[in-house]
C-alpha cells in the first residue's frame, strides 16, 4: 500500500513538473528583467503573470547548511527549472510492502 502511494505521489509531482516546464516565452509573452539584490535574473509575462524558474537562492557544500548564493554581474537568465536533486531508493526498497 505505502509503495502505491509513494508511486502515485511521485507521478502527480513528474506530471505537474513537466507540464509547468512545457510553457516558454513566445513572441506575445513580454520578456522581464527585476534586480534581486544578488544581481539581474531574466524571466517572462505569461497570462499576466511574471514567471522565474530557477533562481538561485542558496549554495551548499555537500552535509554542510546552506549559505546565500555568490551575486552575479551579468543578467541571469531563468526561464527554465534548474537541475533536481537525485533521490536514491535502494533496489530491495522498491519491492517491500507490496
């Protein structure tokens, strides 16, 4: 029972992911720029929203807390979700509480 909750979970989270990375800036779409006080980060106006995907909000040294993000002097450019962190499940894991 835990395993098919734990893969319906999953899948709604992959389905939501994907669907809300499908949407890119097109020629209707106005293109952003806001000044955060790391630097410039670029997004777009979709539907009458501001949309920024994968601003960088911290930096971490692996088993260390995270600190704030080094500043950047060009424009950063976040119209896409940045790398996901991997999870691991061990193989043996997977099959229990089927």
């Amino acid at each position: 029972m835990r395993l098919k909750v734990n893969f319906i979970l999953h899948a709604v989270i992959v389905v939501g992911l994907s669907c809300t990375s499908c949407s890119k800036p097109t020629e209707e779409n106005q293109d952003l720029v806001v000044e955060t006080i790391y630097g410039k980060v670029s997004g777009y106006k979709e539907d009458s929203i501001s949309v920024f995907k994968g601003i960088p909000y911290a930096k971490a040294e692996r088993f260390m807390p995270p600190v704030p993000p080094d500043s950047w002097a060009e424009t950063k450019e976040c119209i896409k979700f940045g790398p996901v962190a991997k999870q691991v499940v061990p193989l043996d894991q997977r099959f229990l509480n089927e």
